[in-house]
C-alpha cells in the first residue's frame, strides 16, 4: 500500500468515526463544556460526508454517475 493510499485508509477512518460520534451526539474527548447546536451538527454532518464520499472517489470505490441518456 502507498503512502498516499494509507493516508487516505487512515483519513476514512477517522472521519467514520467522526461520523458516528455526530450521528450520536458524542462531544469530542477534549471538549468539556460542549453544547449542542443544531445547526452546527447539520453542517458538520454534511461536511463530513462530503468529506467521506471525496475520500471514496479518490480511492476509486465509488464510480462516477453513467452519461445521461437524450
């Protein structure tokens, strides 16, 4: 595996992770006095998944849509 491969495995690791500590309403470890704010938790939930699905194009997981048919 290369460099760049392993980096993109441990990225998508993480962010999964993310990923499931939001979906859980989980504060991150290092922050004590956390609040929920919806609207935060909405945009980082979008950006991580932006962020997951770039990670999947890249390692070629994930097929570009087929041409639309006229």
């Amino acid at each position: 595996m290369s460099n760049d491969e392993q980096f993109l495995h441990e990225l998508e690791v993480e962010v999964d992770a993310d990923i499931r500590l939001n979906a859980a309403g989980t504060p991150p470890e290092d922050d004590a006095d956390w609040v929920l704010d919806p609207y935060e938790a909405q945009a980082e939930t979008a950006d991580l998944n932006s962020l997951k699905a770039a990670i999947e194009v890249l390692e070629g997981e994930d097929q570009p849509y087929p041409p639309a048919e006229n």
